[in-house]
C-alpha cells in the first residue's frame, strides 16, 4: 500500500494475482459452464414428436384463425369458397383428434397425466440441480482457497453503494470501491458468462430453443386451454357471419386519386 500526499491510499497488486488467481478462476467458471450446458444436454429430455391428429386438428384451426384476420387480401370469391369449406369442416368437427383418453370422474382431466407436463417438470429439476451444485462447488473453491485476495480495480467510478458487493471477504473499510475480490469477481462471472457461453456453444443455441418451444407450446384441449370441440364451433359461427371487404376494391381509383 504506498500513500499519495498521506491522504489517500493506493494499492500496488502482484502481478503473479492474476496469473494464479484471476485467470483460474475464469478459466474454471468458463469450463464449468460448458461441461454444464453438455449434461444438460445429455440428461435433457429428446425430441417428442407430436401425433398427425393433433397437427391437422391444429393447422385446420390456424386456417380459420387466418381467414378471419387476412380475408381482406382475397378477392371475395376466394374468400367464399375457402369461408364456406372451413365453416362447414370446423363445424362438423371433422377434424378434432380423438386420442385414446379416458377422462377422470366428473369429466375433469388430471394435468399431471399428461406426459409432456411431466417431462418438463423433471427437465426443469435436472436443469436446477445441474446450475446449483456446480455453482456451490466453485464458490467453496474461491472461497476457500482465494478468500480476502484482491484482484483488480475497476477503470470507473462506483457508488459507495457497490463496495459490499465487489469487497466481499475485505475487512477493509476505508478501500477504494473499485477494488475487486476474489470471491466478489466469481459473483461478477456467474453474472457476466452468458455471452461466453452462447459464443462457444452456438451450434446447439438453436437446438435448445426449438425444443424449449416445443415444450412450452400450448396444446388445444390441454390444462389451461380450451377445449377443441368449442373453439371450433366459435371459428365456424364467426367465419359464417363474417363480412368480408377486399383490400384491392377499386385500388385503381385510389392510386389515382393519391397520386393525382
């Protein structure tokens, strides 16, 4: 510690710190961190696939949802024809998937029966234990073996507010806020890490999403959703009466007029 003016007080850190304690530490944070994502990966549920009933009972309701929002982009006898056809097959029921389900008493469906519920519950567990008991290791690691190091000092200013964050295991009270600890720059890795990780596992970044997707899409008739026999019914009234209005109704006449 050399004094400047007797006023204030500046560290002069080891360099071999940051040889032996900073770049391990985020040398093992990174590692850990791949490894982690890599179990997860492994212990993750695989790629469900979803029965041809479903998607066509889906896709038929999608239509209906997309002619009452876009039917102004057809001409009315496009738009009649295809009115006419989804109003009679989603009032008909035609396609509703009739999968080999027996209700509960009462009419009421357990939702913990359902097998796609149940694999992101224990997704969700396996993906909780795989972040928290490498997380606990580590820190006892830091903590153990590099407790009270200072590492470094950050180029900017900071609040006083800061200095119980970055300082942690620092029985210092008059220290400069910038001055980071080592259990305090493992705080700041936990934090900081994801753009690390999403740059050295970007092949499998899409894979994760599409199957968090798949998960998390709602199903018709599932908990929470209604029932495919009624939204049906509802898509099939509403295509009925429905008034339709073109888009490109005598678009001649307004260019013109726009541009005149």
């Amino acid at each position: 510690m050399v004094l400047q003016s007797g006023v204030a007080a500046e560290l002069v850190l080891d360099e071999r710190l940051k040889y032996w304690v900073l770049l391990p530490i985020s040398i093992v944070m990174i590692l850990v961190g791949v490894l982690r994502q890599s179990i997860i990966g492994l212990i993750g549920p695989g790629t469900r696939g979803t029965a041809v009933v479903k998607l066509t009972e889906t896709n038929y309701v999608n239509k209906g949802r997309a002619l009452m929002g876009n039917g102004s982009n057809v001409c009315y006898e496009s738009f009649d024809m295809r009115r006419e056809y989804l109003s009679q097959v989603l009032g008909e029921g035609k396609y509703i998937a009739r999968l080999n389900e027996e209700p509960a008493a009462g009419g009421a469906t357990n939702p913990f029966s359902d097998p796609g519920l149940s694999d992101s519950i224990m997704s969700m567990a396996k993906g909780n234990m795989a972040n928290y008991i490498p997380q606990t290791l580590i820190m006892w690691w830091v903590n153990h073996f590099f407790a009270g190091f200072v590492l470094m000092k950050l180029p900017f200013p900071l609040t006083i507010r800061f200095k119980e964050m970055l300082q942690s295991s620092i029985m210092t009270p008059d220290l400069d806020v910038r001055w980071v600890s080592s259990i305090s720059w493992y705080f700041i890795s936990v934090l900081g890490l994801d753009p690390v990780y999403n740059l050295l596992l970007s092949s499998t970044e899409g894979i994760d999403m599409m199957q968090q997707q798949q998960q998390q899409m709602p199903s018709l008739g599932g908990p929470g959703q209604p029932q495919p026999e009624a939204l049906m019914k509802g898509i099939s009234n509403d295509l009925t009466i429905a008034q339709h209005q073109c888009c490109f109704d005598d678009i001649e006449k307004r260019v013109l007029k726009m541009y005149a």
